[in-house]
C-alpha cells in the first residue's frame, strides 16, 4: 500500500483549521489571557502541518515516479503544483508562528502573529486545491487502481474500470 495517502490527511485536516485556531489564540490574548504558552501550541499545530507536509511530499514525489507512466502528465503536474505550494505555504507558517513565540517586543510579536493568521487561513484554500487534484488523480483517474501493478498505463485503460 503506497504511503502517501496515508500522510496527506493530517497536513490537510489541520491545516484547514489552523488559520481559525490561530486567530482564537490571538483573541484570547487580546482579551488579557496569558496566551504565550497558548501560542506554542499554535506554533507546534503548524510545525506538525509542516512536517507531514513535507513527509506527505517526499512520498507523492516516490507515488509520482511509479505512476507516472499510467496517469496523465498534465493531472499529476496539477496535483504536485498545488502540492509544493500547500508545503512551502505550511513551512512559511510554522516559521512565522515560532518566530512571534519568540519575539520580545509586543509589536513585533502582534505583526508576526497577524501575518501568521493570514498565511494559515490561506493554508485552507491551498490544502483543499492540493487535496482536490489529489482526489481527481484517484477517482477521475483511477491512480488507486493503476497503481497496485506494473502493468503500463495503456494497458490498464484498455483493460477498461
């Protein structure tokens, strides 16, 4: 069983959220809450995206190379895109968040905890264009299938579903 659909989930489902949960954090603060530590955990949510974005990737490129002779180049092109994007995306944020957890003056920290709102409410429309092409390869495509031989891809479309 290929090991990329099983990683992708996380990144996804987390980072779909992390915009929201960062801006509560922010709230919070703003609210008089002592939310220094309740930042970190903003900042380790985003590490968390990051890594299993990253994980996420490395597998797909290894999917990528094996399927490639059995999908179309212009489907996986689309999916890896929006795939490279979402992980550059979600490693920029678990730096902004990081860098605002330790940011001593409260100005700086206030502009590196809004620009790490942005970026993680934007994290949910890249997730979810990385996660649509993924799926389109999968059930327009077929990659599920294709991919459990090595049987070549025009064969598998002779074959027929």
């Amino acid at each position: 069983m290929p090991l990329h659909p099983a990683l992708v989930h996380v990144p996804l489902g987390l980072g779909a959220v992390l915009g929201v949960v960062l801006l509560s954090l922010l709230l919070l603060e703003r609210r008089g809450a002592s939310t220094r530590a309740l930042w970190w955990v903003g900042a380790a949510l985003a590490a968390i995206v990051a890594v299993g974005a990253l994980a996420a990737s490395s597998a797909g490129e290894d999917e990528a190379l094996r399927l490639s002779r059995r999908l179309p180049a212009a489907a996986l092109a689309v999916h890896e895109e929006a795939a490279e994007t979402f992980t550059v995306a979600s490693v920029l944020l678990a730096l902004l968040t990081l860098s605002a957890g330790v940011a001593a003056r409260p100005r700086t920290r206030l502009a590196l905890q809004i620009a790490s709102i942005a970026l993680g409410l934007a994290l949910a429309p890249l997730g979810l264009r990385a996660g649509h092409a993924g799926g389109a390869l999968v059930w327009e495509h077929g990659a599920a299938a294709r991919g459990t031989s090595d049987v070549p891809r025009a064969a598998v479309d002779a074959a027929g579903p």
